[in-house]
C-alpha cells in the first residue's frame, strides 16, 4: 500500500486535479472507489465501473489498485501515483496545488497517443477542464 496514495484514500480523495502533467499523459486521473470490506466481492463490485475507463484507481479507506499490459507496466502506474500523491500532498504545505488551465490539459492530451499511450483515461478535473 503506497503511504502517500493511501493518506489520500483514507482521506476520500482521487488523484483527480489537473495538476501534474506526467499523471494527466499517462493515466489522465486516479478516481476514488467507494469503500469495500477488503477480500470480499466488495471490492471487484466497487471497482467494476471505474476500472473500465482508469489503469488505477484510490480505494477508499484501503490504498490503490493499478493495472497494465503487465506486471512492470502495473508497477509503473503504481509508482506514477505514489510519486503524485507525494508532491500534491507536499504542495498543501505551500499552498495547494495550482492546477493546470482546461487550455494545456487539452494539450497535454494530445500528446498521450504521440508517446505510446492508448490505455483508458478519466480526463482529470477542475474548474476549467
């Protein structure tokens, strides 16, 4: 369990700011699921929608689930959100984030396709985007 990305699952929160580019090419967002009881049929259910459009996703109360095109790609993702989660709660000490316009995130994702990336991805969110 990634201790930065599960602080934000434990908090209720996704990954779902448009505030760190590399995030925003490779996954788009990280969405929150709703509470589980883990090693149930909870979790799968809780997953279910959400995974169909998100290589990872925040588990409430729980930590973070990634998947790829295999394990290293997995591991990949997990450590793109671990290192995320780590700079925006870091940024909370400095203000908060400043998220990215709707104008460069509609940039950066037409940069996704050019750099190989063709997985799922939930377009993050703010007030512009």
């Amino acid at each position: 369990h990634p201790p930065h990305a599960t602080a934000f699952a434990t908090a209720g929160i996704g990954l779902t700011q448009c505030v760190i580019p590399e995030l925003i090419v490779t996954m788009g967002s990280v969405p929150l699921a709703p509470y589980a009881t883990p090693s149930t049929s909870e979790v799968p259910e809780s997953i279910a929608r959400i995974i169909t459009s998100s290589d990872a996703v925040l588990l409430e109360n729980h930590g973070a689930l990634t998947v790829g095109k295999d394990i290293f790609d997995a591991l990949y993702r997990m450590e793109a959100i671990e290192h995320a989660a780590h700079i925006i709660l870091l940024s909370q000490g400095l203000g908060g984030p400043r998220q990215l316009s709707k104008e460069n995130v509609d940039k950066l994702l037409e940069t996704r396709e050019k750099f190989g990336f063709t997985n799922p991805a939930t377009r993050c969110q703010n007030e512009d985007a």
